[in-house]
C-alpha cells in the first residue's frame, strides 16, 4: 500500500490510546466491587485508575475540548467504566477493561456521522430518492426504445 493509500489514523483515537495507557500504568489492580455473597480469587482483579482525569490530560499535553469526545469513545467501545464519579477533591475511580482498537473507534466514529435528522425528515428523503430513481428509469427506458427503433 502506498503512502498516499494508506489511512491515517485519527489523532483523536490516538490521544484516546494515550490516556488509557497512562491510566493502565497509573493504575493499581484490586477486586471488582462485591455486592455481598460473591467470592473472588487473583484471576478476578481487575485494574482500576483513580484520578483527576482532568489533570491526567494536562500531564499528557491534551486539549480540554478533546476531554469529552475521548471519554465518550474510550466508554462507547467499552474499554473502561466509571466506578465513582469524581470533582473537586474527590477522585474519581474507572475500571480499564480493554484498549481500543483503531476498528472500534472507527465504528463509533462512522455511528457519529450518521445522518441526523428525525425520522419524518429521512422518510421525505427516501421518498423523494425513490421518486427519482422511477422517473431517471423511465427516461432511460425511453432512451432504450428510441434507439431500438431507429431513425424515423
């Protein structure tokens, strides 16, 4: 592949990488919240960041805008979920379930990109698309059979 074929990678999913292997390598590992009854052994811990995440991209050199849209993508392809919710002096506490993947983040990307609209709108759409295609049908027919025939 060539370099002009091949496809860059966002800068968002790389920030998104960024940010949670540093919560991997700021994290401890500990057992899954119990709520009563359950028993767990060592294959069971699960690694947890606690934190100011805020602070955490200031130390990585990211941009607050970029602060929602990653946590938006590192939750929307399931690689951490919150614990306990942060703010002011409070950390907060993520569970890392997996790293993402360029191919997750792309999908949550192309979900984002989707046509937004409600749905009245997109049937109108639909409907006037369709109407379209009939009629350039119809004038390709009239193409067809003009030619078929041959000059008057």
């Amino acid at each position: 592949m060539s370099d002009t074929e091949e496809e860059v990678t966002p800068r968002l999913y790389d920030h998104a990488l960024r940010v949670y292997k540093e919560m991997e390598k700021l994290g401890h590992k500990e057992f899954p919240p119990n709520d009563g009854g359950q028993t767990f052994d060592d294959s069971d811990m699960i690694t947890v960041y606690e934190g100011h995440l805020t602070r955490l991209f200031a130390e990585l050199q990211i941009a607050n805008p970029y602060y929602t849209k990653i946590m938006e993508a590192l939750k929307g392809q399931n690689c951490i979920t919150q614990l306990r919710r942060g703010g002011g002096s409070a950390l907060s506490k993520w569970c890392l379930l997996t790293p993402p993947s360029e191919e997750g983040f792309k999908a949550i990307m192309d979900r984002r990109r989707a046509p937004r609209g409600n749905k009245a709108d997109i049937d109108q759409r639909l409907a006037d698309l369709t109407r379209w295609v009939g009629l350039l049908d119809d004038k390709v027919q009239e193409l067809i059979d003009a030619r078929q025939q041959g000059p008057a």
